[in-house]
C-alpha cells in the first residue's frame, strides 16, 4: 500500500504565535510528536509532505517557514495553500493520485480548520486516513479551549467515513504506517 505523512501548517509564527495570535495549544508536545512521526516515516520509506499557508506571516519571512525545531526530511514536497483546505488550488490532490497514493496519515495545525478538512477531502478523494490524535493543535475559540477542540475532533474523525474510505484516529506512539483500516470494514 502506497502511503504519505502529510504535515499541514507546522509554520513557526503559527506554532509559537506571534502579535496577533496565540501559541498553539501544547506546542512542546506537537513538535515532538511531528518529529519522532517523521522519524517513523524515514523508516518506513514513507514520503512527507509538507502544507504551508500563505496566511502565515504574510507567506514570507521567518514566521511563514516551517517550525525550526522539526526534523525536516531533505526529500519532502511543499505545497503552499491559500485557503484552510489542503487540496484547494495546491495541486497536492494530483500529486497524491500521480504517486498512487492509498493511505494518509495527517498531523498537523489547526484542529478545527486544516486539519479537519483535510482528513473529510481525503477520504472524499479515494484515501484512507489516520489522524495522528496528539499530532495536532489549534488555539482556543470563543467557546472551547483548545484541548477541548482537539478531543471532540478526535472523536469525531475517528470512524468518519465517505462510502469506501474513512479516518481513524491513532496515537503517535503507534505503527501508524501499518494501517488498520481493513479491521473496522
């Protein structure tokens, strides 16, 4: 099965805030998460991928580069988004049908925004999903706090499905590249 780690958002001003926003919730953990994750894919010869948005400091400078404490694979492909879906306008959907491939596993910022509509377009799009469920952070709304976010998310991707393909939710800890998705179909 042909399979990538996508990593969406995980630009410095958006990870450690900046001005306007806030550091995302449990930042310290996120990275390291993101990091033994990418670790887990070397070693399992599995391509990342990189989203960045544009929004992020304007696109320039610093703060719109990916998070300076990720390991960052040399062989990674970056796509850069304009909107909160991954695959609007970025070309990342035809690179993923062009490499074949089946399965995602996706981590990432913000919860509630481009993490989740990229796990709902993936699936949508003919692939299963695992969502990395400590691999991904947002900032606290006007009404929950960003842990809260973060599980209602998890619970509510977990299982999520559109006909043949659907997410489920994972640890970092676990063997995300050996998929599981079979047992639940």
């Amino acid at each position: 099965m042909k399979q990538t780690l996508l990593v969406i958002d995980a630009q410095q001003d958006l990870i450690d805030g900046n001005k306007e926003e806030n550091a995302v919730y449990n930042k310290v953990e996120l990275i390291k998460k993101i990091n033994l994750v990418i670790e887990k894919a070397k070693i399992s010869h599995v391509p990342v991928v990189f989203v960045r948005d544009l929004d992020v400091a304007e696109g320039i400078g610093k703060g719109f580069q990916l998070h300076e404490e990720i390991n960052i694979p040399l062989d990674l492909k970056i796509f850069d988004k304009s909107a909160t879906n991954s695959f609007y306008g970025t070309g990342l959907l035809n690179y993923l049908k062009s490499q074949k491939i089946e399965h995602v596993v996706i981590m990432g910022c913000k919860t509630q925004h481009c993490i989740d509509s990229a796990v709902r377009t993936a699936t949508i799009s003919g692939m299963d999903v695992t969502l990395v469920g400590d691999g991904h952070s947002t900032t606290d709304s006007g009404e929950l706090s960003a842990e809260q976010i973060i599980k209602h998310h998890n619970e509510t991707l977990h299982g999520h499905y559109n006909v043949d393909h659907f997410s489920i939710v994972r640890n970092a800890g676990e063997d995300l590249f050996h998929p599981i998705h079979d047992s639940f179909r």
